[in-house]
C-alpha cells in the first residue's frame, strides 16, 4: 500500500484560479448554533450524500464509471434520484455538480440528518468543514467513520477547498491504482469533506455519491 502524505507545498498544482485567502474557522461555528445539530430528519427540500458500499483505489473507471456506480447503487437501496459521484477531475468541478438552484439546500445523509447547511458551504473555503463528527453512510447503510470496512477514515475527492479540479491529483482522471500517481482525499477524522491530502493512488478510500438534483420526502 501507498502511503498517506500531507499536501504542504504551496506550490502543488490545486488551482490556477487565484482566491482570497482562507478565514480561520469562526469560533461561533458550534453545534448548538447550526441546523447540524437537528438529528431529526429534515423536512423539504434537501440534497442526500451517500457513500458507495466499499473503498476504492483511484481506478474507479473513469468519472463515467464512478457516476455509474452511484446511479447502480442508489437503485438498489431503493433511493430515487440522480445520484453522481462527489469527484473532480479534468472537465468537472465538484462544486458544479449540483444544478445552480439547489445550492442553497441542505446536504444531509441517508436518514435525513443534516450534515451541511447548503450544498454552497461546503465550498466556501474552510474545507467543508463538520459541526459534530460526521455521519455518512454507505448505500447499505453501514456508518464510514466507524464500519471496519472501511480501514481508511478518508474520502477520494480530487478538488481544491473551493470545489474547483485540482490539476493532477486526481489519479489520472480516476483511472489509476498506481503507487506513483496521487490524488486529492480528505480524513474525516479531520472533521473536513475537502481537507486537502495528496494520497497515492494504489490506497482504498471511500467515495463518496451526492443527489445532483433535490428530492423531497
């Protein structure tokens, strides 16, 4: 197995889009102060995040092939929706994903709890940052953070903190279990979904499949 690196350089190639520098987390950020904190299921409007049923190594087929196992997945737990895999690579944003008039809803997990206020604050430049330890379940219902199916507490992503691709860290356009390509992940034990980790290709972590377009229960 590869090892897991921090991304350090402030020359690595996360993108060439020049942004206001990054607040520090507020301090009034709390549990208590967000809708994070309702475990009951929301009401409305929301957009689900759910994770595929194993860990990957980067080879995921290609976007096409991450998307088509979202859909595949999300079908057989029964959930209806467009369901596409939360990656960038070289023509896609992750921040894009989601159509323009659903930024605003909540993201929450399979059982409705509420892990983001809106699908827009995962990108506003904090590393979509968790109020509380984050919940995210697989298709078949098991918890990421805590099933031993997962060994590796850490999403695949590909993207800067902004959502935007990040030029060659995304395991050359997901198509590589290579010890020497790398791509772009997050450890959840960080309590981010887009902390920014250069993690060689040939590791296995989970990925991650959002609703691209709202449902309503």
């Amino acid at each position: 197995m590869g090892t897991l690196l921090p991304l350090t350089s402030p020359s690595s190639p996360i993108s060439s889009q020049q942004h206001a520098p990054v607040a520090p987390i507020r301090s009034d950020l709390q549990a208590s102060n967000l809708l994070h904190n309702n475990l009951e299921p929301v009401v409305g409007p929301s957009l689900r995040i759910a994770a595929l049923n194993e860990p990957y190594t980067g080879d995921l087929k290609g976007m096409r092939g991450a998307d088509f196992d979202c859909y595949r997945q999300a079908r057989r737990a029964g959930l209806v929706g467009t369901f596409r895999a939360f990656l960038s690579e070289r023509i896609q944003n992750i921040d894009s994903i989601v159509q323009e008039s659903d930024h605003k809803l909540p993201v929450v997990n399979i059982r409705g709890e509420v892990l983001f206020n809106s699908w827009k604050e995962i990108f506003n430049g904090q590393g979509g940052f968790f109020a509380q330890t984050p919940r995210i379940y697989s298709f078949n219902g098991k918890n990421i953070l805590t099933d031993t199916s997962w060994p590796q507490k850490a999403v695949w992503h590909g993207s800067d903190i902004y959502g935007e691709r990040a030029m060659e860290t995304y395991c050359e356009a997901w198509h590589s279990s290579a010890s020497t390509s790398f791509g772009l992940a997050s450890t959840l034990l960080s309590n981010k979904l887009l902390n920014q980790e250069r993690i060689s290709c040939d590791n296995k972590l989970a990925v991650l499949c959002i609703e691209a377009l709202s449902h309503n229960d």
